[in-house]
C-alpha cells in the first residue's frame, strides 16, 4: 500500500477534478456510457467492458486508518496493497458535504451543503444536515441534479442501498435523489441487497451503499479502540462478501467520506465557557473541528482578533471571503455564501474547538473527530475490483 508522502497531519487540499470523492460517481458512469458522464479517475484502462457497478461507501474509513485497521480486516489491507489508490474528500471533511458531493459530482460550493450543522442564511437557526426532515426543501436547498438521476435518465438501473431510518430524510433526497432505496441494517443485509441489485436485471446497473458503523465507533470509543476495532473486521466481512459475490461484468468500487482522528481532552477549547470567544458571536455552526462564524455587525475583525488570540496557533482563523478564495469549497456562488461564517476556524493538528452549553452534550464527548482538512481527514480510499 502506497500513498501521498505527507504526515496524518499535514494540511491536504481537495483535488476536485480528478482525485477527490466527487470524482467517483462520474468516472463509474462513463464506464456504463452515461451522457456527460467523464472517467476523471482514469477507470476504463481496468474496467473496460463492465456493464454493472457498486460504489460502497464506508463511512470513516479514511487512508490512514486502514493500516491500524489492517490486523483486523485483512481483506481490506490486502484491496488497498494492490488495488487501492488515495483520494481526498471535498472540505469540510464530513459526512454530509461528502455524501452530496458524491452524489452531485461537484464540490461543496456548487451543492451548498457546507458542512454538519449551518446557519440558514437570513435566520439564527442552524441546520444540522443530518437531523433535516425536509425544511428547508431538500430541492431548493441543494439544487444541483445528482448523477443517480442522470443515470436513470439515460437507462440505467439505479438503487441506493443504506439504513432504512435514512429513507426520504432531507439529506438522502439531497445526495440520493434518483435510485431506488433499499433499507439495510447491518453489514450483512448491506451486502445481500447490493448484490441482488447488481445482478437484478440485464441492463446497465448502478448500486451505491453506505455503510456507517466504523465512523460511529471511532467518535464514541476512538480510532484503535476495542469497539472500533471490531467494526473494522465486519467492514472486512462486508467486504470479502462483496467481492465474492460481483458478478463477472461487475465492478465493485470502494471509498469513503473521510477519515478521523482522536481529540485528548488537553486540546478541546471550550467556546461556550470563554467569554472572549462569545463577543461579538450571533451563530455558532459547523462543528468541533471546522467552526463557522455568524457575528454581529461590524464585529469580524473583533471577532478574527479575539479568536487568533486565544487559540494562538491551534487553528487558522480566517474570513469569510479569505476562506472562499482558498478554493476549500470550489466555487461558491451567491446564493451559498451566507451559510457560511462570517468568520471561519480550522484547527490545526488534534485541537477540536467543542461548545458545552450550546450544543448537544455527546458532541463534546466523543473521542474522534473530523472536518479540517489534515491528511487524516481528508485523504480517502478508493479500491477498485473488478468481477
């Protein structure tokens, strides 16, 4: 297994355009002839002639964490040594911009959902994306066609197989829009229904799964705790079943959302208990790894003070407008920027910025986090076997 020549927490930009996650989808279609659909990733060379494609998703499986994982999923370490190369994932580095970044084939900017919770621009709520019932309208908020769509336009069979309390939530019809959805809970009910949805019918077929355990057990226990380490031998059990089963014109695409890294609690800075930080603060966003800003007016550069400051080093402090042009997000038009932070926190190495008070208890609590953009975070897999 080889992979880029930077350390778990050097700073790792999106290679939007031909190495990021939003690349999968396009490239796996071009394969099944899909109308502007482009191979970005350079698959045909080994899939030419496939006719049926899964794209399972493993929720924080980042590259760096499959050689702790190895040990306990040798089918993974064994796919990622000969068959895997190193993506990076869009930013911010979570799951909800990921999965809507796979869907739609485009960065974060285009599709506007910017990160785990943001502030609905022109109100003081914030939206977590992965608590969204469907207000705002998932067709209005995120209203970029997802290649699910695309695909069935164009004649392909399309299923998305996940949790069945995941069905027509606001962030499903955001990233999955366009497949048929089929529940499944557990690695092995994930595996049979994406095999029975790839070998359905004689036509072109697309099947995305999405599989969440792995990412769960490293916020609550760790990455390399006991329990994570369990979850890990059950990916490898979904995966080995997959592989078994690809039919011969099949190919099996494996990737992920993001990777992870454990916070000690020596590096959580406590927003909610520090009054310099509160000043001149209207809305609090995004989460402990990535903070949006929404501040009072005329208080950004107050703000931007205050929190260089006090964080002296911990994360960059930026502005909005000095956020965008880093091009993080790719382009952003206007009817996205405002959900964004007026002012923006990156944090830098393990520090988490955590809100006690103001938040949800467990998001305090938990061991691993993720959303900035180290190489931990941001760099992802891709494993490419073909039937």
């Amino acid at each position: 297994m080889t992979g880029p020549a930077v350390g778990p927490l050097d700073r790792v930009a999106p290679r939007y355009g031909g190495g990021s996650l939003a690349d999968v989808l396009p490239s796996a279609l071009a394969l099944l002839g899909v109308p502007g659909a482009a191979d970005l990733l350079d698959l045909t060379p080994r899939l030419a002639g496939v006719r049926r494609v899964a794209v399972l998703l493993v929720d924080g499986l980042g590259w760096y964490q499959i050689p702790t994982a190895a040990p306990y999923a040798p089918t993974l370490a064994g796919l990622a040594a000969t068959v895997g190369v190193p993506l990076t994932a869009g930013f911010p580095s979570t799951t909800p911009t990921s999965l809507v970044s796979l869907g739609t084939g485009t960065p974060s900017g285009a599709h506007g959902v910017l990160g785990f919770t943001v502030r609905v621009p022109g109100t003081d709520r914030v939206l977590n994306h992965v608590d969204w019932a469907g207000d705002p309208e998932p067709f209005a908020w995120q209203p970029v066609p997802t290649w699910y769509e695309r695909a069935r336009a164009a004649g392909v069979a399309v299923t998305v197989v996940s949790r069945p309390e995941f069905a027509g939530s606001g962030l499903t019809l955001a990233a999955n829009r366009g497949g048929d959805y089929r529940g499944a809970a557990g690695a092995d009910p994930l595996a049979e229904r994406m095999l029975a949805a790839l070998a359905a019918g004689p036509g072109p077929t697309l099947v995305s799964g999405y599989h969440p355990d792995l990412d769960r057990h490293g916020h609550l226990t760790g990455v390399d705790s006991a329990p994570w380490r369990l979850a890990a031998a059950e990916v490898d059990r979904l995966l080995a079943r997959l592989v078994d089963g690809l039919p011969p014109d099949a190919a099996l695409l494996v990737t992920a959302d993001h990777g992870q890294l454990n916070v000690p609690d020596g590096h959580r800075i406590d927003l909610d208990t520090d009054p310099r930080l509160r000043a001149g603060v209207r809305v609090v966003a995004g989460e402990p790894r990535v903070r949006y800003l929404h501040v009072e007016p005329g208080a950004t550069a107050d703000v931007v003070a205050a929190w260089s400051a006090v964080l002296d080093g911990a994360a960059r402090v930026l502005t909005r407008e000095e956020a965008v042009a880093t091009g993080w997000f790719g382009p952003v038009p206007e009817a996205h920027l405002g959900r964004i932070g007026d002012v923006m926190v990156v944090c830098r190495d393990t520090y988490a910025v955590v809100a006690t008070r103001s938040e949800p208890p467990m998001a305090s609590r938990l061991v691993a986090y993720h959303g900035a953009d180290t190489a931990a975070e941001m760099t992802i897999p891709l494993l490419v076997v073909r039937g």
